[in-house]
C-alpha cells in the first residue's frame, strides 16, 4: 500500500475515534443542558457562561457555550465526509490487489513518446506492486473504521431524530 494512502487510512481511522467521542459528549451536553434548562433562559446562559474558567476565557472567547445541535451536525458531516473517502480508498486497494495484473504495458508511445510512455509504465507497475503486496489487515482497517463510523453515526442520528425537540429548545435559548 503507498505511503499517502497508509496515511489516509491511519488518519482517518483516528479522526473518525475523535469525532465519535465529540459526538457522544455533544449528545451527553444537549441532555445536562437540557436538565438545566428553566423558565428564565437568560439565567440559564448566564450560568453556563460564569462555570467556565476565567483562564480558560482568557485563551479562547469562551463566554457563549456552544451549541450541541450545530457541533453534532458538523461532527455527522466531516465523519461522512470521512467515510466516502474510506470507502475510496478500500476501492482502490481492493482493484489494484485482485483485479489487476502485475505488469501493465501502455500502447501511448505515439501519443506520449517513448521516454514518458516508458516513465508512465515504470510508476504504474510499481503502484500495482506495492497495493498487491499489501496485506489484508489494511482492508479489515478500513472496513472496521466504517463499521464504527457509520455505527456511531447512525447512533448520533437517531439520537437527534428522537430529540429533535429537545436540541431546537437549547438551540433557540442559546441563540438569545
């Protein structure tokens, strides 16, 4: 398997880990916000801006807490997002592993020349050997970061189906 696909592989398996925490601690924050949610809203905002850190404020404007509703709808889409991209890779990979044959001769030298033809063939040959020596734990890599991600996705979504009601409410108080 190249190099940059490895990359994308590692890389967005941990993204996806990262984003599925964040999801589940945006669910976990709608549902105390909710709990602490009265009558008077703007007592409500004030007393979750005033329980954060004044160091903290300092670093980062953090006197308006965020929204759980737009923070799990950005989280859904960059692991979607994440998740075309795996399912790209493990196309490829899978392609280039079991339906391609070792060497490839291109018919371009009227076209592109001999020396390019030549160069073109060399770097094609040489990425159909690395994906066919790759090992089958790559693939099972990718296919478990899909599982999960599309698992806790579909989590997230039914979370937000069930609850829509409750994250409209927190989102219209925040916003005053």
């Amino acid at each position: 398997m190249p190099l940059l696909q490895k990359a994308g592989v590692i890389i967005g398996a941990s993204i996806i880990g990262g984003l599925s925490h964040s999801k589940i601690s945006d669910i976990n924050r709608n549902a105390i916000m909710e709990k602490n949610l009265g009558n008077n809203t703007n007592e409500f905002v004030n007393s979750v801006s005033s329980s954060s850190s004044s160091v903290v404020n300092k670093l980062i404007n953090d006197t308006i807490p965020s929204n759980p509703l737009q923070d799990l709808l950005l989280n859904l889409e960059i692991t979607n997002y994440l998740c075309i991209s795996l399912i790209i890779i493990l196309i490829i990979q899978i392609l280039f592993k079991f339906h391609l044959k070792d060497n490839i001769h291109l018919n371009l030298s009227n076209i592109l020349g001999n020396n390019i033809k030549t160069g073109l063939e060399f770097y094609l040959n040489k990425t159909i050997k690395l994906n066919k020596k790759m090992s089958l734990v790559y693939i099972w890599l990718i296919l478990i970061t899909l599982i999960f991600g599309l698992s806790i996705s579909a989590y997230a979504c039914n979370e937000l189906y069930t609850n829509i009601d409750s994250y409209i409410n927190i989102h219209n108080s925040l916003k005053k």
